[in-house]
C-alpha cells in the first residue's frame, strides 16, 4: 500500500508526486495515458500568468511562488535526467494593451518590473512583431518547453524507488469507506492508499461528482499552431489582443491560443486553423514564409475566477484535489504542489491555503 495515490500524471500530479517524496512518502501515480500527454503537452509553457494584471491576487501570489521555485527544479530534473526543458526568462511582451494603466498600477501595488518601451526601442528588440501600441516589457520572465518538462518529470518519476506509475489505467471510482478516502477502483484492479489526490485536470469535477463531491471544474478548449521559422528569428515571448507567440531554441513558433467550450471534444477544426493563421499573421507578417508544421488542441481545467482548488475536500478524510488551474496549470504547477503537500503533511504552507479551498461537496457519498 502506497502512502499516497494520485489520480494523473500531468505536471500537476507529477510536482505533486515529486513534493511527496521529499517528505518521505511512497506514491502511485496514475494515469489513462502515458504521462504528461494531456493539458501538459498541449500547452504553450508561459511562466507567467497571460495579462497577470486581469487575475486575482490568489493567483499573482501563487504564481510568484511557482515561478521562484522554477529555476531549481528545472537545473535538478536537467541534472537528474538529462531531459532539458528549455526554460528560458528573456522577458514577455505585452503589445496592443488597451489600459496600461491597470498594468502599471498593479506592477506598482505588487513590486513587479514593469516597462514602457518606445517604439524604436520596441522594434530593435522584437524586429519579427509589425508597429505595436504601448509595448510593456516583463523583465525576468520567460517560457519553457511542456513536452520536454513532462519528459523529465516522467523519468524522474520512473527512476525513483518511491514512486510506483501506472500508466494507461483507468480510475473507475474513487473508493470511500466511512467518509474515508481509501483508494480506487480501476478497469482490473482495487488500489489501496493511505490518501488520495485528484489531479486529474479537466477532468477531475466529472471524477468527483461519482462519489457525489461537486468541485467546479471542467474542461476549456485551446488550438495552438506550430510554425518553423529560422532559430533566433523570434527572441520573446509576445502577447497581443488576447492571443500569444513562444519562441523555441530551435526556431519553431507557437501560436495561440482559443477559449472555447466544447465540452471534452479536443478536435482541431479548419476554421480556427484559419482564424489562428490570419491573427499570427496580424502580428507577425514575417511569417507568411514559415509553413505551418503542426496544429493541436488540448483541454485546460476551468474554474471560477480561474482560482485553482488545493486543499482537502470536506467530509471526506484523506481526499485531497489539485486542479483548476485554467489556463495557468504548468505556471502554478511547483507552487500549487507545494502547496498541497506542506497541507497534507502539516508544515507551514509558503502561502495562504485560504482561498484555494474546496467549499462546495454534496452531503452523500
């Protein structure tokens, strides 16, 4: 019997499994498919939350500690494994801001870098992007590579003799004896754990809602294109008008992204290819000569308030969730973790666990 059992293994369940064992705890992590192959893939890997100003503080001060928290455990995974996930903080733009104002005043209440470049200082930085009205440079901030951060993290997790993962399983019910969290059920076996943790992404409120818990999660849908352009053509990570560029080493762009409600149909469809294609260019007509090499959807886990749930759920004993995380869930991830783990084991938590709770659990189980 596992100390503890988590329910996927994306980048959430993987930092979570990987904060449990520094505590000395045995883990299973569970997943449906390969390991960091959902929201964790499909991700475009800001470090940052997109517009930080537009969210509440809960998610600004789970984000610093996320992002402080980042450069270490990106060095030991690359030193453990040899997987680098390419984590790189040239600072982000924000081109097009309709009321910087709102963004310097909460850069000010919150003691962040915030910068109003000119447009010529813009345009010798960001040659790629066209002329763009008050450009705000992030110093300090950057993105990272989701696949390569899931691979690492899957290698650590199958090196590591207190982690037993369980991949291609499916979790068929939670298992609850005497308002107790006492494992699961899968498609051939019972597995038995101490506690339990939900970290099932898009998918954990439908989880929950078979043992009668009512968590307010559910699934968002985002298409991202891919295009190969020439490595260094794009330095920066660029936000405009609600959509985004990610630069990689090796020269690929991503672009993106999509709010849709879709339910669970992840389906890259013809027409947002075409929309995500003509606003890339918008924003960047340089790249009319990149092909586009790739186009994918993935599921994010909406929440209200895109206040992500951490915490122990009521009237359930050794029934722990981390998950809604929106579209900020490889942000939060190492904060978000901590987090859990300093709750479940009694230490003193790096933030308030206040506002990150579950409130809303129906009375049967």
């Amino acid at each position: 019997m596992s100390d503890v059992l988590i329910i996927g293994g994306g980048v959430s369940g993987l930092m979570t499994a990987w904060h449990l064992v520094q505590t000395g705890a045995s883990v299973s992590l569970i997943d449906r498919r390969q390991c960091a192959q959902e929201s964790s893939w499909a991700g475009g890997g800001i470090i940052s939350p997109l517009y930080p100003w537009t969210y509440s503080d809960p998610v600004t001060v789970l984000s610093d500690q996320a992002i402080a928290d980042y450069r270490p455990l990106v060095d030991t995974l690359r030193a453990d494994t040899g997987i680098d996930p390419e984590y790189h903080t040239p600072g982000i733009f924000h081109v097009n801001v309709d009321d910087p104002g709102h963004a310097h005043a909460w850069a000010r209440r919150h003691g962040k870098e915030l910068e109003q470049l000119d447009q010529t200082d813009f345009r010798a930085l960001v040659p790629l992007v066209r002329e763009a009205r008050t450009p705000l440079y992030m110093p300090g901030l950057g993105s990272l590579r989701t696949p390569r951060l899931g691979k690492a993290l899957r290698q650590w997790a199958m090196s590591s003799p207190y982690v037993r993962l369980l991949e291609e399983v499916t979790v068929r019910r939670i298992r609850i004896d005497n308002d107790r969290a006492t494992g699961v059920e899968t498609d051939n076996a019972v597995l038995d754990a101490r506690q339990v943790v939900v970290c099932s992404g898009a998918w954990s409120g439908e989880l929950l809602a078979d043992i009668g818990v009512q968590l307010s999660v559910y699934p968002v849908k985002g298409e991202m294109l891919l295009f190969k352009a020439a490595p260094g053509r794009l330095q920066h990570v660029v936000l405009s008008e609600g959509f985004y560029a990610i630069p990689r080493q090796d020269g690929h762009i991503l672009f993106g992204s999509t709010f849709e409600h879709a339910g669970y149909d992840k389906t890259p469809t013809a027409s947002t290819r075409s929309m995500l294609y003509r606003q890339a260019l918008h924003l960047m007509p340089g790249l009319a000569d990149c092909p586009v090499v790739h186009h994918w959807a993935g599921l994010r886990p909406g929440s209200p308030n895109s206040i992500p749930f951490i915490g122990a759920v009521p009237e359930v004993r050794h029934l722990w969730v981390n998950s809604g995380h929106f579209g900020n869930g490889v942000v939060l991830a190492p904060g978000a973790s901590r987090l859990l783990v300093e709750q479940m084991t009694g230490q003193t938590c790096c933030v308030d666990p206040a506002p990150y709770q579950v409130r809303s659990v129906a009375a049967a189980h």
